[in-house]
C-alpha cells in the first residue's frame, strides 16, 4: 500500500521537475508553437481571402463572357439580318434587271418584225407593181375584144406569175 500513499519529498520533486519542464517549454518551445500557430492562422485567412477573391473573379469573368456571348448573339443576329436583307435585295434587282432585259429584247423582236414586214410588204407593193405593169403591157398589146378572152388571158397571166 505504500504505492498509493503519497510522499511528501516525491511529492515535492515530482513539482520541482514539472516546473523547470514548464519554464523550459515556456522559455524555448512556446513561443516557436505559438509563431508557428499564428503564421499557420495567418496563411489560412490569406489562403480564404485569396479563395473569395478568386471566387469573386470567377464570378466576375463569367458574367463578363455571359455579356460577351450575348454581345455576339446580337451581332450573329444583326449579320445574319444584313446577309438576308442583301440577298433579298440582290434578288430583287436581278429579278428588275431580267425584267428590262425582257422587255428589250421583246422590243427589239417587235421591231424587227416591224421592219421585215414593212420590208416584205414594201417588195410585195414592188412586185404587184410590177405584175400590174406586165399585165397591162400584154393587154395593151393584145385587144381583147371579148369577155372570155380577157378572162383567159388573165387566168394565163396568174399562171404565170407564181405569188410566192
């Protein structure tokens, strides 16, 4: 039983020891701990701040590209509205182009036909002209004295003389 009651002079070396361990922690080790605790708490509130900032960043630069992809929907849209308006345009003007070339060219046939039917119907006035004044010729000189006779020589005359 003499384990379990306490000793004074164990008691008091027990304290002694305890005491010169306590300074000498306190005198060598405890500011070192206390330092390497308080820079260890420094660079976690900077390792925070610098995980806000660059949360805050983030955010920042993806409201920037969400501006900026809106920005260039509104651009593909205004390009693609220009590009439909130019093609619509281009259309039209073909289609006014070939219109007018349409026309000129119609007036252009229409005057041609004109002229070669004002041509063929000028050497068709020649050429009855012409069978007018040989038929006359032969009747001149020929008198005919009977009904018959002119009717016979003008059916010869018109045989004759092919129309084409």
């Amino acid at each position: 039983m003499e384990l379990l009651t306490p000793n004074l002079g164990l008691f008091f070396w027990t304290l002694v020891i305890f005491l010169i361990v306590l300074w000498l922690l306190t005198k060598y080790a405890w500011k070192p701990i206390t330092h390497s605790l308080s820079e260890r708490e420094r660079s976690i509130e900077a390792a925070l701040n610098d995980a806000k900032k660059a949360r805050e960043e983030m955010d920042n630069l993806k409201a920037e590209n969400e501006k900026l992809v809106e920005e260039a929907k509104v651009e593909r849209d205004k390009i693609l509205k220009e590009a439909k308006d130019n093609k619509e345009k281009i259309i039209s003007e073909a289609r006014e182009e070939a219109k007018q070339e349409h026309q000129r060219i119609l007036n252009e046939a229409k005057a041609n036909l004109d002229k070669e039917k004002d041509k063929a119907f000028k050497e068709l006035k020649s050429e009855v002209g012409n069978i007018a004044v040989q038929v006359a010729t032969k009747i001149v000189k020929r008198e005919l004295s009977s009904k018959e006779d002119q009717e016979q020589l003008v059916d010869e005359y018109l045989e004759e003389t092919n129309l084409n």
